[in-house]
C-alpha cells in the first residue's frame, strides 16, 4: 500500500494559533481536503463526544476521505490533564479521556495520538516514576486500542514541550515497555529540533513508525522552511512504511495555502 496524504483539522478553540491547517468547521475542512486530492483528515476534538460519529461517517463517504488519525491535546490544552501527573486522580482522568478518544477513533479504524497529554517530570514526580506511570497508562491503552481493532500513537515532543522522550530513538525502551499496539508517531517538525539526521531516525526506529506529521523547520507548511525531505522520504519508503503522511503545521500564508503547498510537497516526495 502506498503512502498516504493528509491534513489536520482543529476543532479545539483553546488552541487557536497551533499548528493546525484547518480550523473550526469540520465539513468545509473535509470538502477542501477532498478537492486538492488528500486521501485522509486528522481530526483535533475537543473530546470524544464533540464530533458525531454518525455524521462524520457520512461526510467521510461523501467526500472519499479516511479518518487518519485522531487527536487527546484538549485533554492537555482545555482541562490541563496529563498522563504523568503526581495526582492519581488526575491521571485517571487522563486515561478516561484517552480512552474514550480511542474508542472514537477506532470506529473508523483509526489511532489516537498521545502527545501533549505525555506531561513532564518535575519536582512533584521524578523522572523514572513519571516514565513509569506513562508506560502503564499507554500498555493499558494501547491494549484497548488493540482489542478494537486499531493501535495507539505515541509522540516524541522536542524539549521546550516534554522532557520525557524527545527522540525517536529514546522512545524505544518505551515501546519495549508497553507492546506492540503502541506504535511511534514521528513528527518531522520535532525531529527537526532533536534529531542529528531525520532520515537516520526513521531508519533506526523502522517498523516501529506508526504515523508522520509533515512540516517545514519553521512549523509552516512542507515547502516554507530548509527542511530536505528527499531523504526523509527515501528513508520512509526503506522501512517499508505505509501510512499517513499528515501535515500538522501552521496555516501560513492561509490555511487553502498551507493545504496546496501541502499536497504539492506530499506529490513530489512521497507519493
């Protein structure tokens, strides 16, 4: 199977000024994404019950997307939940909201993302202890996500978001904690700040790589910053990869030329 194409869309109003391409409104983002040829949309809820499932199956039908992936931030950005937290109570809230995220996505055979909602070690809980409750919370996700029929995205975040897992590489005695229904969600974006070779990163975690944000060294659109992506799509086709290829950047110079700059990047390299 090929490589995929997809663009992001948020419906989250706490995170205005992110680095999303489509914003608010689900349905035009759809009908736009299908026009300029993406294969999929990336949907950013404000929670599990914010999107109606019966009425995105049918604009998926309707305009001949996928679903590629679904996103937990708001757990982060709207009620300040992390699966890392010193409050029991607050990280099971963190898994619930998760959770059920997973079980959306997974009805249209889709993954969840976790990054954001990983949180940070601090004085309030070391880092070994904060590692530790993120490995329980993505085991126990992950295999819930598995029983579904899907699997869970885990992502590396550069230092000024996490100081738990900033390269692809370090994830990997995570993965080796939690199983194989967690899979990585390689950002190139992040990668660009954290990684010695972007390439070489893809290549040393291979199978592992679940899902990848597309994005320019200055989070713009693939195209608007110095990043090379030639190789960065020769590694990918090298590991055999073939999922979602999704822009998660900032609507620069528009969100429609964010989405066209987008798209002619995603044909040149990696269709």
């Amino acid at each position: 199977m090929p490589t995929r194409s997809a663009v992001t869309v948020s419906l989250v109003p706490e995170a205005r000024g992110g680095p999303f391409v489509f914003w608010d409104d689900l349905p035009a983002a759809c009908r736009r994404a299908a026009d300029l040829g993406f294969d999929g949309i990336e949907v950013f809820p404000p929670g599990a019950d914010a999107v109606d499932p019966a009425a995105l199956r049918k604009l998926l039908a309707d305009t001949g997307l996928s679903l590629a992936a679904v996103g937990t931030g708001a757990g982060w950005v709207k009620h300040k939940l992390t699966l890392t937290s010193p409050d029991p109570a607050v990280r099971a809230k963190a898994r619930e909201f998760v959770g059920a995220v997973v079980e959306f996505a997974a009805g249209f055979g889709a993954p969840a993302i976790i990054g954001s909602m990983q949180g940070r070690w601090d004085a309030q809980v070391d880092r070994e202890t904060a590692l530790a409750h993120l490995a329980d919370a993505l085991a126990a996700l992950g295999d819930r996500a598995a029983s579904l029929g899907t699997f869970l995205l885990y992502e590396p975040l550069n230092r000024y978001e996490t100081n738990l897992v900033n390269r692809l590489e370090d994830a990997g005695p995570l993965l080796a904690r939690v199983g194989g229904s967690v899979k990585l969600l390689a950002d190139l974006f992040h990668m660009n700040i954290e990684e010695a070779g972007l390439a070489d990163a893809l290549r040393a975690m291979g199978s592992h790589v679940g899902h990848v944000h597309l994005a320019d060294s200055n989070r713009r659109p693939a195209g608007s910053g110095h990043t090379d992506f030639a190789p960065v799509a020769a590694a990918l086709r090298e590991i055999g990869y073939a999922g979602y290829v999704s822009a998660e950047a900032f609507p620069y110079p528009s969100a429609d030329g964010a989405a066209e700059r987008t798209i002619a990047a995603f044909r040149r390299f990696f269709a």
